[in-house]
C-alpha cells in the first residue's frame, strides 16, 4: 500500500464501520487484491483508561467465570480515496 499525504483521513471517504474483525479482514483483502489503497481506524467508546480497565477486569474476574463472555467492542472504520470510493463499494 502506498503512503502519500492524500491517505490523510480529511481527504478521504469512509467506506465501512464494522466491529467484526473477520468482515475487516475480508474488505482489507478485496482491497489489496484490487490494489486500492486503504486506511484503517480503530476506535473504542471507553478510551485508554477504560479499555485498560476493561481488559483488567476480562482478565481477571470475566475470564476465568464466563469463557463466553462479551469482549469490549471495538469499532473498526476503513477509509479510501474518495476517486477509489466507488470502485470500492463495488467489490465489496
């Protein structure tokens, strides 16, 4: 993937939100395939406290007690160019 300045989040679009990382990876390899050019975010509602908090207490007392529990949720947002928008959107 080539770096340049217009891979600089304001001059580019958003083409997903997702929270499965599974459907991330599944977009990131269409778009390498393709070869578009691609940035990816991610982002938490708690911020660096809370997700230390979080991960501590998953850790700690969730992990051991409920194997199945809910991790935290984190949103992950791929951005491309806003010429390769529309390509984009078409192959996923």
């Amino acid at each position: 993937m080539t770096q340049s300045l217009f891979m600089f989040i304001p001059f580019l679009k958003l083409l997903i939100t997702e929270v499965d990382p599974g459907e991330v990876k599944r977009v990131e390899d269409i778009l390498k395939a393709n070869d578009i050019p691609y940035r990816i975010k991610s982002s938490s509602t708690r911020g660096a406290f809370g997700r230390h908090y979080d991960s501590k207490t998953y850790q700690q007392i969730v992990m051991p007690l409920y194997i199945d529990a809910q991790r935290p949720t984190i949103t992950f947002i791929i951005y491309v160019r806003k010429r390769d928008f529309d390509r984009a959107v078409s192959l996923i």
